[in-house]
C-alpha cells in the first residue's frame, strides 16, 4: 500500500453533513462487513517485531534505546462469525540491557477485528470500555471532520480516500481520538491511528497509547488486515525522575488464503498460543534481530501517522496536566542526590514538585556540601502544555562547569574524586534569575532564556582518599545579562543511512567585572564589554552489517574584546582529549572531532538469573580524535594548533561499561578511563 500524494488540506469543519455522511456510511459498510455471508474464513501467516525501549533524560528530548527485541512468526486463523486463533510458530528475542519485562499475551499477537464495538488492549488492563467511532454509540459520542483527501495505490488500482479526525465529546470519558482514513466510494476503512484519553487508560502510570490499523483489499473483496502497529509509553511513578519505558509492536500481514474450510476444532482453547516446541524449532528467521529491525524503530514514527499521534499524546498531556497533582520527590540525575567533588565534598540534594493544575508547576531543589557549607539550589514556578511546551520563571544558585559538554559521568566523577582526587570538573558559583522557556518545531526544541548572573571563584574544601586535588580555576567575578538561543535536535534518521543528533546554543553577554570599572570596547563605546558565544555539537552513527561508525564533533567560540576565563573554550580529557589532561587546551576557539569504528568480538555470557544474560559479546571500538584550537584576537597570543590522538574503547555488560585506552601524539600521554557508557550520563 502506498500513498501517492496529499491534495489540498480540506478546510476543516466539525461534524458538517459530508463529514456525518461519510462516517454513517462507513459505520453501516463496517456493520455489513461483519454479517458478510461471502467471508467464510481465512488463513494467513504474520511476521512482527515487539520492543522494550527505555528513554531517559530531562524532557525526554532524545529517543529511546532497545532494551529488548523479538521477532516473532505467526500463523492466524478466523472464521465467521468471530472466532479467531494464532500459533506463535516462531520467537527468538535479543537483550540489550537486564530486564524481566513480561508483555501481555495479546501484545503477541495482531488485531484481526479491527476492534469491536468497544475497544480493548493490553488484556483490558491498559485499554478497556472504549466506545468504537464507527458504532452506533460511537456516533453519537465523537465529533468528526474530513481534513485531506488522499490517493492510496493498492497494486494497479488507486484509491481515493478521505483522511477524518476524531475527537471525543467529553474527553474526561474513556474515549478514542486520532484519525480514521475511509475509502471515499465504499466507505471502508484503510486505516485507523488512534490514541486515547486519559481516562481510557486503566494503568495510571502510562502516557499513551496509540494503535495503528492497516488493511488491504484481499481477492478484490474483502477488506483484511495488512500492516500494524502499537506503541505504549509508561513513566516511573516512584517519583518524579526521567526515566520511561517503551513497547512497540510492528506487525506485516500476509499470504491469505480465503474460504478453505477451516474446522470450528482449530478454535478451542486461548486465542493466542505457542505451537509445538518442534514446530517452533523448524521456524527459520533471517539475519540478526537488530539487523532486520526496522531502521526508524528507535527513532521515528511513520510521518503520515506521526501527526495523529502528536494530536493524541497532546490532549492525553492536557488532561493530566490540567489534573493537580500531591507533592513528589524530583531528580534529574543521580548526582542530583548524592555527588562528590573537590569544591563541596559530599553532598547531598533533591527536589520537590508540585502540579497545582491548569500546567502550572511550583518546583524546587536544594544541595548541601559538607565540605564548603553551602547551600545550593533553584526555585521555579512555570506553565508546560499538551504539547510539551513550557515557560518558566526561575531564580537558583549553583556550581557551573566550564565545560561544553562532561568529560566523565557524575557518578564516575563522584568515585573517583573522592578515592583518588581525579576531579574532572571546573566549577564556579554562580547566583541567576530569569526566564527560560521551551517550544517544540518540526520535531526539534527550540530553548530561549534570559538571565541576570554574578559568577564568583571556588576554592577546594575536600580531601580525597589518596592523591590531592587540583586548584580551581581563576574565574573573574562578574555581574552580566545573558540571553540564550538553543536549537536541539533529537536523534533521526537522516540522508546515507545516518542517525543525527544535534545542538546549537548562542548566547549573547553583556557583563560588568566587579575587579575594576568597566572598560571600554573598541566598537561599542563606554559600555558594558559584549561577549557572543557560539557552542554546536553533532553526533552521527551509521550501522554497517554488524559494525558501525560513530562520529561526534564539538565546536565552541567566544568573541570579544575581553573575555573572563569562564567563558573561554576549555578541551582535554576522555570526551574531548582522550590521551591529554584534562582541559589541557584553553583557547578563544576549539574544535574536537572523534571517528569511532565499532563492532562485536566474541566474550563469555554471563546469567543474570530472571533479568536475563549478558551476550556473549563485547564491542571493540578502535577510534582516532583531533583537537584545534585558536587564540587569534587574545592578547598577546595569535596561533592555531592541532593536537591528535588514537586509542580503542572496549564496551561490555550490554555496552553498559566502557573502558578506553588513549595515546596524545603531540605532547600527550597514555591515559585510561573507565566509565558508564555516554547513553546513560544523562541519568547519573
């Protein structure tokens, strides 16, 4: 099936009389589908991916990576009036991270009625109670509008077909909305993508659930599934941490043999069931998993259903946004809980946040170094939408790294701060109001804050274990007005078979040194020094068979005429400048690119008792890295450098470890790291 083009948006009105026609024909064509003596039943085979995603991070702004994939066969049944049978011929799973995830029997299988009158999911236990839109009493409980009109090529024939939006009545019921797409001449339905409120949702911790149905016209006939999909996303209700689970099912129906004589006997039992542990055996599948796992899987949904979800997912958002919610513990990171450095020593925080409806959200954080005796934290009271939109107003005092990006995980650096004095942070104090607020575009975010800041200099406090800690850098106590634009795109699959990821971030700063008058610049006069600093880093991975390439670039700059050492560009350390000290390079500009080649090396598995085993591989990724810095327009100083390195990473323990070996071919030396892989940095 095939969409050929999208005609002029139709100008959309509610409920008009095409739209109420269109869909009372395509409920009776539904009806009379169902009492069609001519469809006596039919056999036909299933070929399907289910996956257990995990998504992490603030905002949720990156995709989620498999934790777990199966692949499954299947050989389905029906015969009229509605008894339906599938046998799980054939299953094989992979396991990307420790999991005892267990799937609902009916997330095994495919929808072959293309939903009763009243629609059900996850064995009644995610979905139940919801009324039909093409039933008598879905026609009277949602509101309907024709948006496009489409062309649909189903071999040599071409479909016209009306795309109609649904949305219930009453949202605060248990309801469907989404999109139903309706063959413009006979009135019946090539697809439904439909979500659901959230009181259809019967399992409090979910987000959504959005369904996709697909049928295809089987002996110029009859209308009978071709193409599935489901994705159901759920959210840690312990508290208020970003972290979210993932399952997506993605199923193609084919090979139908129509009126053959099926025996009523095939029908007993389950509906769902595994075949003979034989049968299952003989079950040939092509390739790896992950190989023939489609390739947007971790990435996107189809665009053509995307929208529909979008709609769906936002009035889901609105009603539990709209909801007040009791007071819960919040982290961002488990560093946000417990960390160590050589500024604060141990120190402990956390967070509280309050829903008081309408989107609006009061929240609050606080940290306490045991070393410094400093009390660190943030206030903020903001509005989110449906949408994910949010603005907020929010005051704070906390310690900044200079640097663009980490160099370590928080907990990484944690440990090895306090055992060994290796703290590869450099932080300043910094006390700021202002307003921040995100919008989503196109599927990427786009970030704007304004800020009043004082920046003051940080001693160290702590003693570690063994070794003794670096001092902190000479930061300038300044008073400065910063704005900010940020672009983010999340991961996507992109031209040449790459996945991209990327941010931009300018900031605009006006600052006043508190160490003397301000001096004056040579193009803006007796004003306040104006700094524009520019930050991008890109991220790219492309799978080859089993291998794959991964590239990451960081660039950053600062111009004018004075610049206090905060905000200079800082490079050097595993991330950065693998084979050099850390922040080694302080520069007025810098550039680090990284090429990595990935792929598997056989190793010893390792049983994980119900969450699993550890595969018998590990990932040896040899990879070379390049510094560049400048310092033209410094005072005193006008040179370019360029500063290589190579070195090999060993990932283990479902990539979840990596250990990395470097050498710095000009004035470097041998470093090692070992550390949590950089897909999860964002939780700890």
């Amino acid at each position: 099936m095939m969409f050929l083009a999208v005609a002029a948006g139709a100008q959309q009105t509610w409920n008009d009389a095409r739209s109420r026609e269109l869909v009372e024909r395509a409920t009776t064509r539904r009806a009379s589908q169902l009492a069609d003596t001519a469809l006596a039943d039919y056999r036909a085979t299933a070929h399907g991916y289910l996956t257990f995603l995990a998504q992490f991070g603030e905002g949720f702004t990156q995709p989620p990576k498999i934790v777990r994939a199966d692949e499954l066969g299947l050989e389905i049944y029906w015969r009229a009036p509605d008894l339906s049978k599938q046998r799980i011929m054939g299953q094989r799973d992979t396991l990307l991270l420790p999991t005892d995830i267990q799937y609902h029997r009916d997330h095994l299988g495919i929808i072959q009625n293309n939903f009763p009158s009243i629609i059900r999911l996850g064995d009644g236990d995610e979905v139940r109670d919801v009324p039909h839109p093409l039933s008598t009493s879905g026609l009277a409980e949602y509101d309907f509008a024709i948006r496009d009109s489409l062309e649909i090529r189903l071999g040599a024939n071409t479909l016209h077909v009306y795309e109609v939006r649904v949305r219930p009545k009453n949202e605060k019921l248990p309801r469907a909305v989404g999109a139903l797409y309706i063959n413009r001449d006979g009135g019946e339905v090539v697809r439904m993508a439909l979500g659901f409120t959230r009181a259809a949702l019967k399992d409090k911790t979910l987000d959504d659930v959005t369904v996709v149905l697909e049928n295809g016209l089987i002996e110029g006939r009859f209308w009978l599934p071709r193409r599935q999909e489901i994705e159901i996303r759920r959210t840690a209700s312990w508290m208020d941490y970003p972290a979210r689970g993932i399952i997506r099912g993605r199923w193609e129906v084919c090979c139908y043999q129509v009126n053959t004589g099926i025996p009523v006997s095939y029908f007993t039992g389950p509906e769902i069931v595994l075949a003979l542990p034989a049968e299952r055996a003989a079950h040939k599948f092509d390739g790896a998993i992950l190989d023939s796992l489609p390739p947007d899987v971790r990435a996107v949904t189809d665009e053509d259903v995307r929208k529909v979800q979008e709609e769906a997912r936002a009035l889901v958002r609105a009603q539990s946004l709209a909801r007040p919610r009791r007071l819960m513990l919040s982290a961002s990171t488990a560093s946000d809980i417990v960390r160590f450095n050589r500024v604060e020593g141990l120190a402990l925080g956390g967070g509280l946040d309050r829903r008081v409806g309408g989107g609006a959200i009061i929240a609050g954080k606080a940290r306490y170094g045991f070393s410094d005796r400093e009390l660190k934290g943030r206030a903020s009271i903001g509005l989110r939408g449906g949408s994910g939109a949010s603005a907020a107003l929010f005051g704070e005092r906390d310690y900044v790294d200079v640097s663009d990006e980490p160099e370590t995980s928080g907990m990484r650096n944690s440990i090895a701060a306090q055992e060994f004095g290796s703290d590869y942070t450099d932080p300043y104090d910094v006390r700021r109001a202002g307003v921040t607020s995100t919008i989503a575009f196109r599927g990427n975010w786009l970030g704007l804050e304004a800020a009043f800041e004082r920046h003051r200099p940080l001693t160290v406090h702590a003693h570690p274990v063994t070794g003794v800690f670096e001092p902190t850098i000479a930061v300038e106590p300044v008073r400065e007005q910063r704005l900010t634009l940020s672009w983010t795109r999340p991961t996507s699959l992109t031209g040449f078979g790459f996945e991209a990821s990327s941010k931009l971030t300018l900031s605009g700063i006006a600052f006043e040194s508190e160490v003397g008058p301000a001096v004056p610049h040579p193009f803006c006069g007796n004003i306040h020094p104006k700094l524009f600093r520019p930050s991008f880093t890109l991220n790219l991975e492309r799978p080859f068979g089993s291998s794959r390439l991964v590239l990451h670039t960081l660039a950053a700059a600062v111009s004018g005429g004075l610049v206090p050492p905060q905000h200079l560009v800082y490079l050097g350390g595993p991330v950065t400048g693998p084979g050099y000290d850390f922040h080694q390079f302080v520069a007025r500009a810098g550039v680090s690119q990284r090429a990595e080649w990935r792929f598997p090396a056989p190793f010893v598995s390792i049983p994980l008792g119900r969450y699993g085993r550890v595969p018998g591989e590990i990932t040896i990724a040899p990879f070379v890295n390049g510094i560049w810095t400048s310092n033209r327009g410094s005072v005193g100083r006008n040179d370019d450098n360029w500063y290589p390195s190579v070195g090999v990473g060993v990932l283990s323990f479902f990539n979840i470890l990596r250990l990395d070996v470097a050498r710095g071919l000009r004035n470097g030396r041998w470093t090692f790291s070992i550390d949590a892989g950089r897909d999860f940095w964002s939780v700890l």
